[in-house]
C-alpha cells in the first residue's frame, strides 16, 4: 500500500525506509536501518527526482502510482547515479516508456554502464533549466558530492533545493520526516555527521564548493535522498556542513582510540583519559577500535579537536584495526587535528614508528610529545610519561 506525503506545493515524497539493512553499501554498519527519499513533482509535466533502492522498490511503486493518479511519468531527474537511488531505472523504463531521463553527462553515461540501456536523454550542466509548469529546475553541478556526476536542483518558485546525497543520515525514518518534526540535534545530529564523514567526508574541498553556490539562492527547504527534510532551521544542517566540509572540529575535548590485544594499551588509554579528567577537560571519549565499528571511529575524528591513537605493536606493524582506522582517516582526508601517540609491545616495538609515518602523511597534524611507549604494560615511567601527555593535550583544548 502507499505512504505518501506532500512536502510542498505540487511536490510529494515518495521514498521508503529499509529497517533490515545491515551495511550501508555493504561498509558502513546502520543498525538503525537507511532511509531513501525521492520526490514527485506534479505540475504540468510530471518529474521524479531520483529514483530509490532495490530493497525497497515495491514501496517505491506503489507511492509513485499513487501520487501520479493515472498520469504518465514525463521525467526522471537523476541528481545522483548510485545504484541506492537508481536500481530502479530499468523498471521505471518499462512502465514508462516515454520518460526522459535528465541529468549531467556523466549520470546519462553510467546508466548505459550499470543497466546496459541508452536512455531518452536530456543532458543539463551549470545553471541549465528544466520547465515544468509553475515550476522551473535550475541545476547545479556538485561534483564528488558524492560522485563525479552529481547535481543538485533548484526551484526557485518554492525556494526548494533537492540536494541530492548532502544533508542526508543513517537510519530509517518513522513518519516524521521533517527534521523539526523530531529532536534532531539530539537524536540525529550524530547519524549525519557519521554519514558526512563517511560518505563524503574525502570531498571537503567540493562539498564547501557546493555550499559557496547555495549562499546566492534563497534556499527555503532542503530535500535531500537520505534522512529528514528541512523546512525550518536550515542554518542547523547548513553551519554543519560549513563546519564538517573544512574538517574544523566541533568538540574542544579529547577522543582517545586504542587497539588492545590483552587490554595494557587499553589500560594505559584508560588512565590517560582520567589524567585529563583530573586536569579539567570535559567530554573525553575512549574508544577500543577492536569495538566500536569505524565508521563511528571516522565520525568522532571529525568531530574531536584533539585525537589519541594508542596501539600495540602487532607483526611488526600497527595493530590491524587501528590500522585500518588510521588509514581511512588518511583516505577522508581528515586534517588539522593535535595528535597524541601511544605504542606498545613487549619485543621490537614499531607501532609508534609507523602511526607517526602515516599520520605525516596527512596535512597539519600536530604531533604531540612525548610519546609514549610502552613495553607490555604500563609502569611507574610511562604513568609519569602518561601524564606528561596528558598536560600537553589538554593546552590543546583549553
Ligand atoms: Fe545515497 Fe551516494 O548515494
């Protein structure tokens, strides 16, 4: 059965949410499920602004038949051609056969690449028009936000933006779709950045471009493809963005990460954050990387000012999921943040020497000292040593 909603004048949301997800593209964990937006657009023509996921495309259908009440389906604007909002373009294709498929010419290029189908196109670039009745879609390339084909769309008749992958978050939606509808700096603040950071955080540069070309439109409600819709308070969603896009931090504190084969290093990371406790600074937050999933890691990074990476030495290297960590951090672009060091090992300790060549190879990491190394577990030096770091983090956040 549908589940419909009119977001505005003439435009319908018609998306579902997919509570069984597991992984978001098969990487990022969703324990809260996903949420896939899209909508219809009813003037006189008709326009779908993407398109949706497999697992949840008979929702999908049922909420586009209904909201088209019989009409034929006269465009389809592909903002953005990953397959979480474009699966269902060969089935739209055959239930429509006369829709044209709008996009840059690189969407119209990966349709042909996924789906194997040379699609009625309209190919639009910068500042290109769609007329659709009362409303008229002005588009805007957004490259690398997420993909190299993006763009957003603009109807000035509403001051609505479909924002394509930005501003959107993990989890499923429960029928309150607009983010003033919830609590959302509370409940949901945390789900954005994760998802800001993990899919689109490596595009800092771009994503601050596409925030430059939105300051000249009088933008009165974001739609994006994923998660709630903005009507109200959009400086909320937007100053995040501004914030999340030059990877400033949010959070004057100090987030430690170990990697723990038998818990010394945890333990020395464990002390390390009541040091800093008992020298005033609030909101630490120790996370064992062997735990926590790391995109959740990536997030906090994104959002702490001040980092520790404490290891055990494990094959002559980073321990593995530390390793991992370090790596995306590098691969998101993550930059500027005060770094503390931690190694441990009982016999060649190395893990020290290659965090510091991977942390130097991402830019304006500050290193602090000392760092600490450990020898099995902690002793009455390296307690010392752990707390000489922790006055050194601590000016870092004061
Ligand atoms: Fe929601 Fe980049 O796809």
């Amino acid at each position: 059965m549908y589940n419909i909603r009119e977001v505005q004048k003439d435009i319908w949301w018609v998306g579902a949410s997919d509570r069984r997800l597991q992984l978001f593209e098969n990487a990022y964990a969703t324990p809260d499920g996903m949420s896939y937006n899209n909508y219809l657009i009813l003037d006189d023509k008709t326009c779908l602004m993407d398109g949706i996921d497999d697992a949840v495309s008979r929702q999908f259908f049922d909420n586009l038949t209904k909201a088209l009440d019989g009409r034929e389906l006269d465009y389809m604007v592909v903002q953005h051609m990953e397959p979480d909002h474009c699966s269902c373009i060969p089935e739209l294709l055959l239930r429509y056969p006369k829709l044209k498929i709008v996009g840059s010419q690189k969407a119209i290029q990966m349709i042909d690449q996924f789906y194997h189908i040379k699609a009625d196109a309209v190919v639009v670039k910068e500042k290109d028009t769609l007329t659709l009745g009362e409303h008229t879609l002005t588009f805007f390339t957004a490259a690398m936000v997420h993909w190299p084909e993006v763009i957003v769309s603009f109807d000035a008749s509403t001051g609505t933006l479909f924002s394509a992958d930005a501003f959107g978050a993990f989890g499923a939606m429960s029928g309150n779709i607009f983010a003033d509808e919830v609590d959302w700096e509370h409940d949901w603040k945390d789900e954005a950045r994760r998802y800001y950071a993990n899919i689109v955080g490596k595009y800092g540069v771009q994503t601050n471009a596409l925030l430059k070309k939105l300051e000249s439109l009088d933008v009165k409600m974001i739609l994006p493809l994923h998660a709630h819709l903005w009507r109200k308070n959009l400086d909320t969603i937007i100053d995040l963005y501004k914030c999340w896009a030059t990877y400033t931090p949010e959070k004057k504190s100090v987030a430690v990460f170990y990697g723990s084969v038998y818990g010394h290093t945890g333990n020395a990371a464990d002390i390390l954050s009541m040091k800093l406790a008992e020298l005033g600074v609030r909101d630490v937050k120790v996370f064992d990387v062997s735990k926590t999933e790391v995109s959740y890691l990536v997030s906090a990074a994104f959002e702490y000012r001040t980092l520790v990476f404490a290891s055990a030495t494990y094959n002559a290297e980073i321990f593995d999921n530390m390793h991992t960590f370090l790596t995306d951090l590098k691969n998101h672009n993550l930059s500027g943040r005060n770094v503390g060091i931690i190694e441990n090992g009982s016999w060649a300790l190395s893990a020290k020497k290659k965090m510091t060549e991977l942390l130097g190879t991402m830019k304006n990491m500050n290193l602090l000292e000392p760092m600490i190394s450990i020898t099995s577990s902690v002793d009455e030096n390296t307690l010392a040593g752990l707390g000489d770091l922790a006055k050194a983090l601590a000016e870092t956040v004061k």
